[in-house]
C-alpha cells in the first residue's frame, strides 16, 4: 500500500509541475527537484531532443544548483548518445540513464549517486520505470503545447499587425503592459492560463475595430450619439471575428466585457463588479492607462501622476478598487517607474 501511495504521490507531482511549468526551463527544473529528491541523488539530468539546429535540450540538477544548456551532440556523453539510438537503458550500481519514449525517442533521463555511499536498490528501479512513462507522456504533451502556442502566437501577430495597420491607436505597449501583467500577476493570483489570455487580449482586445469606418476610428473631434454607439459594438465584433479560433477561446470572454465598468454602467451587457470576469477587470484598468499614459488621436497624454489621480478617482466607478490598488503599486515599483519616464521621453 505504502508503495502504491508513493507512486501516486510522484504521478501528481509531476503532473502538477507540468501545469504550472511556462516553458520548457521550468518543467524540466520541476521535474529534476521531483526525481533528485524522490530518490535521494546527487545529481540528475534531463536531454530533450527538438528537430531544429540545437536539436538537444539538456537540463541538470547538482544538489540544489540547476543548470540548463543547448547544443548538438557535442553536449551529450557517449553513452547518452548510444542509449539516443537504440531506446534501451543503462543500469549500474551508481548510475541509470533511461529513454523517455513516446513512439520515439523524446529524451533521456540521467540518475546519479556518485558519493554517496548508498547503490540503487531494485525498489528504486522498479518505480523509475513506473514514473518514466508519465515523464514521457507529459514531455509529450508539454511539446504539444509549445507547437500550438507557437500557433496561437503566429495567429496573434498576423491579426496585431493588420489591425495595427488599420487602427494604430487600438494597440497596447506591448513591452511595457508584459512587464506590469508580470509584476501584477504577483499581487493578484493569476493562473499561467489566465497570464497568457491577458497577454493576448491586449494585443487582440479592439480586433471588431477592423468592422468600423476608419474615418469615425481617427475622428479627432467629440463622436455623436450615433457614432458613439457604432464604436460600442466593436467588443461583440471582435469576438464574431475570434470565435471560431480554438485556440482564442479563452480570450473571448476578455475582448468582450473589457469595455465593462464596476458600477455596471459600461458596455455591451452593463454587467457589475465580480460579474465582470477578472481578467477583463484587469484589462479595463490597463486600456485606460495605456490611453491616457500615451495618448490617443482625440487625447492627450498624462504624465504618470495625473493617469494614478484618474485611476483612483475612477475606482468603484469605472474600474475594481482592488485592481487598482495593485496596480499603482506597480506602477510604482522603481524599475517600473524607471521604464515609463523612459517611455514618456519618446511619446
């Protein structure tokens, strides 16, 4: 029973570490600090093979100090590169090297304990191979994932620079708001799945603009009531443009209420408060400041004082008190501060 326990307390480690992990760095760290401690090693590696020009990957933890490297052949021993072309695994007293194999060979990895005087015992073995073939199925989906992120990310850029071209005031600072979503997601706990979708809803938040007159878009004097309205419904034209992209679902529900206030007075379902999904309240504060900060064709920029005097004068009104506050404090942050006074010079 003890055993069973132990094998399924290292499966959900693992798992766990695979959904949390935002790159590949990360999982393999993760999972090295499951392996070393799991089995009591002094060192451990991971070797994942990508078909690309530094095809290998090659991650290792030397008791806590975790070192990571790219490169050909050249990086690999010997025996890691024999064990790459025939899928069979190496065990001696002090070391095993085994392959992750999902149909092929996807990695290797390395268990070490060179000096301590302890050997691994068949239990050890035994349970290894057990966790290997998680290791690998979650190696698998983890490359998975990075090849359609790498899609959904190609997909982003090709709508950003078309909308960019058709309505440059639409666009968010992209280095600037990355950087404060970094720093916010410490404050408020943001899940990497919910980083990510604000990170593409700020470039793709004003897509339905693409449906509006260029004209009325740079107009530089007041909208009519007319006009106003046609503008409102660009946040339900972006997500008929969005919809039928998989990989944008979770961001619809962003691009859609972004355009929502606190107080329930916004637009297009004068929803309020905690109704409004959080990651659309959060999108709501950073449009508003990129807009102000930078300025627009029919406004013009605050320095970084008066856009916080707005910003609280807003809160519960337009904007979630609670967002807010994190905000301006990272606003305040002094690399932060450091990169908007850089930001401003250029403006």
């Amino acid at each position: 029973m003890k055993k069973y326990k132990e094998v399924f307390n290292l499966t959900h480690a693992i798992y766990r570490a695979a959904n949390s992990s935002s790159d590949i760095k990360n999982l393999i760290s993760a999972l090295l600090k499951i392996i070393q401690q799991s089995f009591s090693l002094d060192s451990c590696s991971i070797v994942l093979f990508y078909p690309n020009k530094n095809p290998f990957i090659k991650g290792n933890l030397k008791k806590k100090k975790f070192s990571l490297k790219k490169g050909g052949k050249t990086i690999l021993t010997k025996k890691e590169r024999e064990i790459f072309k025939t899928g069979r695994a190496y065990f001696s007293k002090k070391t095993i090297v085994a392959p992750l194999i999902f149909i092929n060979v996807l990695g290797l990895i390395i268990l070490k304990k060179t000096k301590s005087k302890k050997y691994f015992e068949d239990t050890e073995r035994k349970l290894l191979i057990l966790l290997i073939e998680e290791i690998s199925l979650v190696v698998r989906n983890f490359q998975i994932y990075e090849e359609h992120r790498k899609t959904i990310i190609g997909i982003v850029k090709a709508l950003t620079q078309f909308l960019n071209k058709y309505s440059p005031s639409s666009i968010i600072h992209t280095q600037l708001i990355q950087k404060i979503l970094k720093e916010l997601a410490k404050i408020i706990p943001l899940t990497q799945q919910q980083l990510t979708s604000l990170e593409y809803a700020t470039l793709l938040h004003d897509t339905g603009k693409i449906d509006i007159p260029q004209t009325l878009l740079k107009k530089n004097a007041p909208l009519s009531k007319e006009e106003t309205e046609i503008i409102k419904r660009h946040p339900k034209k972006g997500v008929e443009i969005l919809k039928n992209l998989q990989a944008l679902r979770p961001v619809i529900p962003i691009i859609l209420y972004h355009h929502e206030k606190y107080d329930g007075s916004g637009y297009p379902s004068g929803l309020k408060k905690k109704q409004i999904p959080l990651e659309a309240r959060i999108l709501s504060v950073i449009d508003a400041f990129d807009a102000m900060f930078f300025g627009r064709p029919y406004k013009k920029s605050l320095t970084l004082e008066e856009c916080i005097k707005e910003l609280k004068k807003n809160k519960g009104k337009q904007f979630d008190p609670q967002i807010v506050d994190s905000f301006i404090k990272v606003l305040n942050i002094k690399r932060i501060k450091k990169y908007l006074k850089e930001k401003s010079q250029k403006v």
